[in-house]
C-alpha cells in the first residue's frame, strides 16, 4: 500500500520548529512551493525582483556575500517586503567550518546573518559540530537549519554514506535542523523538508555544472516538497510570469502526489 502523503497544512501541525511550521502554513496559504534564489548582484535589483514576484513565492534566498553593496538599509527593505508579501528569508551561506568557526561566521562579520534569515543552510563535512556552533548561535532565535544532503552539480560529493550520515545528523537534531538541500526525498519524517535547486521548465544544464530537473520531476516523482529556482525567473524576459508559471508548476506537482 502507498503510504498517504500528508498535506502541508497537516504536516504542519506535527512540526515541533517554529520555522518550519511558519513555512508549511504559508506554503498551504499561498498556495505555492517555490522559492525564488535571488542571485542578483545590486541590492536595489534584489528588492525590485522580491516585490515584483513575492505574491508567488514562500521563501526568498539571497547570497549575501555576493551583493556589492550589502548594508543594514538592505536587510530591514528585505524584511519589510518579507511581512508584505508573507514570505521566509533564506540566506544560502553553505556553512562549512568547525563550530568555533561558524558562531562567528554566523553572528559576525558584516552580514551578522543570525540578525535577519529565517532559514540557513550547512554542510556537513566538518561533521555534527558545524550543527552544534551554529545552533549555539541561534538559540532563543527563530531560524532553522537545512542540511546540505545532496547537491544538483555535476560530480558533486554528497552522496551515499555521505548523503546517509546527513540524514541521521538531522534526525538527531529536531530543535534546529528542519530539513535537507537535496534531490529526492530522503526521510519519511513530516517535520523535515526536502528543498530542490537545480530547477527549470525544461530539464537540461547550465556550462559550469549546475543540473536542472523539471517541478513535475522533483515534487511528483522524487517527492521532494519545495522547489528554488535562480535562473529560471530572474533570467527570464518577464520575472513575475515566470514566477507565476513555477508557482503552478510546483504546486500543481504536490497536487499530483496527493492524490
Ligand atoms: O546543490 C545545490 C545547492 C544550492 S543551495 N545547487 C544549487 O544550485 N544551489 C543554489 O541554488 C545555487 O547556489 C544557486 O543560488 C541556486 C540555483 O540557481 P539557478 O540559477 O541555477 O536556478
């Protein structure tokens, strides 16, 4: 027998975080599964691109350190349009250091990123630790963690035992982890969510690597919950239409699986 798929709104309420609960209940209420990765390089470009698509969108993800001029006007702009359209900050640092390192990297620096994102995400080469020192960092804060589990790039390392010792590193953490950067689903825990880079309409690649899967693939057939997608929407002549094409195409997927 096909185990049920749960929705998000019930699948929200058996979360014990915060963060993902938050994430699920605008999921089911915007009715989308998208997040829109934010690579722009201007921090007014980035803002115009989230106003623009954020009645489509869940959750947005920047990289912060690839802004050329990030500053605090940025950030508290960025939260204001995250209350506006409902959405959850994501900043996509890919922490990859020992604990003692990453407190610092985490709070510090000029992107103090435990100020602002709702969402970050982690490596786990350096093993448990880099866990540890982040969620030193964040307790009392509302943000969640997503382990880097599997990645969409050619060649990439983060597979069997490796992808496995994630999964467990996250099973062991529910105060913190709330889910997985991977390609398929990956735990049969509701609490944990599964985030899919490497998403266009059409499958195909980019000349440096990056893989792309369709929505239909990632949600429907490897049961992956929320799609992020780059490229696909800034890139494209129209970013709202775009957005809006992702939007059903993701949430059309999750419909399929449900039924
Ligand atoms: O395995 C990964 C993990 C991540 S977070 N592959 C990825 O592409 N990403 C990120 O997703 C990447 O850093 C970029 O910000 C985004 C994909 O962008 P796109 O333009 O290729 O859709």
């Amino acid at each position: 027998v096909k185990p049920k798929v749960l929705t998000y709104a019930e699948r929200a309420s058996q979360c014990t975080h915060s963060v993902s609960r938050r994430l699920l209940k605008i999921m089911e209420q915007k009715k989308t599964n998208l997040v829109l990765s934010a690579d722009v390089t201007k921090s007014k470009e980035l803002l115009d691109l989230v106003d623009k698509t954020g009645p489509h969108i869940c959750m947005v993800k920047t990289h912060a350190d690839t802004l050329d001029d990030f500053c605090d006007d940025f950030v508290e702009k960025l939260k204001q349009l995250s209350n506006k359209h409902n959405f959850l900050i994501f900043e996509d640092r890919k922490f990859a250091d020992i604990g003692n390192t990453v407190v610092h990297q985490f709070s510090g620096g000029v992107h103090r990123i435990s100020d602002w994102a709702d969402v970050i995400n982690a490596h786990t080469v350096p093993g448990a630790g880099v866990v540890q020192g982040l969620q030193k960092v964040a307790q009392g804060k509302d943000i969640g963690c997503l382990l880097i589990a599997e990645m969409s790039s050619a060649g990439n390392l983060a597979t069997g035992d490796y992808t496995q010792v994630t999964v467990k590193i996250a099973e062991e953490n529910p105060d913190f982890v709330i889910g997985f950067i991977c390609l398929s689903k990956l735990s049969s825990n509701p609490a944990l969510l599964h985030m899919t880079p490497g998403v266009q309409l059409k499958e195909g690649q980019d000349a440096l690597g990056q893989r792309y899967l369709t929505p239909q693939e990632v949600i429907s057939n490897r049961g992956s919950d929320i799609i992020i997608v780059g490229r696909g929407i800034y890139g494209a002549s129209d970013p709202t239409e775009a957005a809006r094409q992702f939007q059903i195409a993701g949430y059309d997927a999750y419909l399929a699986r449900l039924s």
